[in-house]
C-alpha cells in the first residue's frame, strides 16, 4: 500500500509527488514550516494527505520548537501558519482544530507526556484515515458492477490520503474483487495529477488502465465506456455540494447527459456543516504559469494572460451517492448528510 507520509525520529518523511513519475525522492522535513511549503507548493496533496501532514506539523511544533518559544507559541504559531497554506479542503483545517483540543488536553502535561501525547494524536489521526479509506472501498466497490469501467480525475489513492486512497480505494478494492475491467484516468491539466499520479500508483499495483485526455471524458461516455464516474471531494457542503479538483463539474453534467451514476467518495472529515452550500466554499486560484508553462514547458505565447481556478463545485442534484466510510449517502442530503455525521 502506497502511503506517502510518516513519522520517523522526530522528523516528517514526505513523498515529494511534484517529482513523480520520474523521481521517487523522500524530503525529511524538521520543521512545521518546511510542512507548511510542502503543503503549498503541492508536495504533498490531497485533501486527507494535507490535514495528516497538518497534524505531523502540529507535532514537529512542539518536538522542534523554534528557539526561545514555549510550546504553546510554538504551537499556536504553527497552527496559524498551517491554517494559511490552502484555502478550500477542509480536512486540514478539520486536523489543526483537533490538534488543538489534543493540546489543550495536555496542555498542564510535564513537556515529555506533551510531546508523546500530540505526536499520539497526529498519529491517530494518520490511522484513522487509513482504516476510513479501506470502509469507503468495501462500501464503493459494492456501488459497482462485475466488469466495471470507471471514469476518474485527479489522483484519489494512497499519495492523495493516509493510504489506501478514497474514489481510487473503492477501484482498488473492485479490483481485489474481481470486479474491475478497466479504469479511465483523466490527464488532469494543468498539473497532470492523472497522468502523473494515478497512473504511476495503477502502474504499481498492475491494475490495467487508460489515460485519456480531459477533454475526451464526452466522447468516451458517448461511446458506452463508462459504468461509473468516480471521483473523491475536497470539501462538501452540508446540502451535498461537492467541491473537487477543477473539471470534476464537467464530468458530472456529461455522467447526467448520458446517465451514468457520479460518485463522490470521502471520509467525513471531507464533510462541512458550517457551510450549507457549495457558493460559501472559497476555491483556491493557483499561479497562471501553471497554465501557460506547465511543469516549466512554455506551451503559451509570451504575455499570454490564464485563469487558473484549482477547483469547482459540483451541485448535489448531480451527485448520485456519496461514498463516506460509515456509508452510501444519497439525496436528500441535507438530511442523509447530518444523520451520518449525529
């Protein structure tokens, strides 16, 4: 299983995933500000893999305080720090606040049963992840059926989470059924988290799969090549809104237009009750050269102006089930929503 963070002596061993496929290079980061650039500079990504690098963060705060800092500072620096990185996926915001009741727990600890304690808790979270990814793949796989193709964006494995991954947990544990055909990997411009990512992790796990480009998903679905769109979330709204990598909203108008079920697959900690729809949820706006020059190959010509929004929002009428780990959720979801989270 491909997981793409861990603890390791005081320090965060990180899989550098702007450097796959061509390089496997492990950063070793010691401090919560080198985890704050990772996480911005999309080192590490994926909504659950950045609240669980949050959270190791939040634990290099109180193990390598900055010099001159007692640990709550050094703490509530970190948090404030972690909290500025991105702006759209909840579970990293979802990690910092339980970091800081874990802190306030401890807070009256001597400084040793402090550091075990939050690092505990950072690792729990980590765990707790993983074994979520696993129930949303035994209740995704069940959604689909024998001979599957499934239709995915981005990159939702083991590198987007704490391993096991969610939308391609549920096609990895088709797969272990025997249920899978094939997987249709969209490219995902403009980083290329499909064609670099997901590819690389169903290379690894030999289960057999196409790249297409983002904008043949229409003509393929037109063809009959889908049985199912999955995808996973980055954050979602309390009515069922679903907030996912840009493109996201185009496959699930065309899985309408053709009538093939759309799926969302995420752990709860994806899900946002403080916000009741999608429009509330701010979507990060990334860097033009992204467009204009991806990966640093100029494409564009010069003075070429882009618009690089990182994400859209799907409306939950477009959204047949939402795959969590304690279930399928379908509409009405601003009831089906609540009763999973009570």
């Amino acid at each position: 299983m491909i997981t793409p963070l861990r603890w390791e002596e005081g320090r965060v061993v990180l899989l550098d995933q702007t450097r796959l496929p061509q390089e496997e290079v492990w950063l070793r980061l010691s401090g919560w500000r080198e985890v704050a650039e990772a996480i911005r500079t999309m080192r590490v990504r994926g909504a659950p893999a950045i609240g669980i690098a949050a959270a190791y963060g939040l634990a290099l705060a109180v193990w390598n305080p900055s010099p001159g800092k007692d640990p709550r500072a050094a703490f509530e620096e970190a948090a404030e720090g972690l909290s500025r990185t991105r702006p759209t996926a909840v579970n990293l915001f979802w990690a910092i606040r339980r970091m800081e009741g874990a802190f306030r727990r401890l807070a009256r600890s001597d400084p040793e049963e402090l550091r075990r304690g939050v690092l505990a808790e950072a690792v729990r979270i980590h765990e707790e992840d993983i074994a979520a990814n696993r129930r949303i793949g035994e209740h995704g796989a069940a959604l689909l059926p024998e001979r599957a193709r499934v239709l995915t964006v981005c990159n939702t494995g083991g590198l987007a989470t704490g391993g096991y991954g969610t939308a391609l947990g549920v096609v990895r544990r088709a797969w272990e059924q025997g249920k899978l055909r094939e997987v249709y990997a969209c490219e995902t411009r403009p980083l290329l988290q499909g064609a670099r990512l997901t590819a690389w992790e169903l290379l690894t796990e030999r289960i057999p799969f196409r790249l297409i480009v983002d904008g043949a998903a229409g003509w393929l679905m037109a063809r009959d090549g889908v049985d199912a769109v999955l995808v996973g979330a980055d954050r979602i709204a309390r009515n069922g809104d679903v907030v996912n990598k840009i493109g996201t909203y185009t496959l699930a108008c065309l899985a309408h237009r053709h009538g093939i079920p759309f799926y969302s697959a995420a752990p709860t900690s994806t899900i946002d009750l403080a916000v009741a729809t999608g429009a509330e949820i701010p979507i990060e706006e990334r860097a033009e050269e992204e467009v204009v020059a991806p990966r640093g190959v100029t494409f564009a010509p010069r003075g070429a102006r882009a618009w690089n929004p990182a994400f859209d929002v799907t409306p939950a009428e477009l959204v047949t089930a939402i795959i969590t780990e304690r279930g399928v959720l379908r509409p009405p979801y601003h009831d089906t929503i609540p009763q999973a989270l009570a």
